[in-house]
C-alpha cells in the first residue's frame, strides 16, 4: 500500500439552492466555520452568486482537502434541512 500523501489540493464547489433567500441564509450559517481551522491545514472560502454558493477549499494535504469538504457538504446538508423544517413549522 502506497503511503503518499499528495499536497497542495484546491477544491472548488458550486451548489445551486431553489433561490436567493435559502443561499443566503445557508451562507450565513457557514461563515463561522470557514474562519475556523484548528489545524491551519485548510483554508475556506465562501461567496454567493445568484442563487448558487462557491465553496473553495484550499488544503495543504489531501487528508485535510477530504476532511473540509466532508465537513463543509454536511453543514451545508445540514442547514438546508434545518430551513425546511423552519420553513413548515411556520406554514402550519
């Protein structure tokens, strides 16, 4: 088994929500996160356009780049879950 470890990866993510306010507010839940690295090995970036959120990941290994973009997909999983859920609590 080959023990390498491959430095210096960049991900890049664009996720598309049904409209503007659900980018937004999914956005906003995620700042926090992407200014906290407690390993300083991946830095994060966040930006709205339209209706989708840029995620770039920039890491120093490939450990840390599988680590973040884990990390981040379930936030963002996890957020859009959490306004559906508050969005029909108050449709009922």
């Amino acid at each position: 088994m080959d023990d390498r470890v491959i430095n210096g990866i960049n991900i890049s993510m664009k996720l598309r929500f049904k409209d503007e306010e659900t980018t937004q507010r999914i956005y906003e839940t995620l700042m926090l996160e992407s200014k906290y690295d407690p390993n300083e090995r991946a830095t994060t970036t966040i930006d709205v356009e339209n209706n989708a959120l840029l995620v770039n990941i920039d890491a120093a290994d490939s450990v840390s780049a599988r680590a973040a973009s884990n990390s981040f997909l379930k936030w963002i999983n996890l957020s859009e879950q959490l306004l559906g859920y508050v969005d029909s609590v108050k449709e009922s």
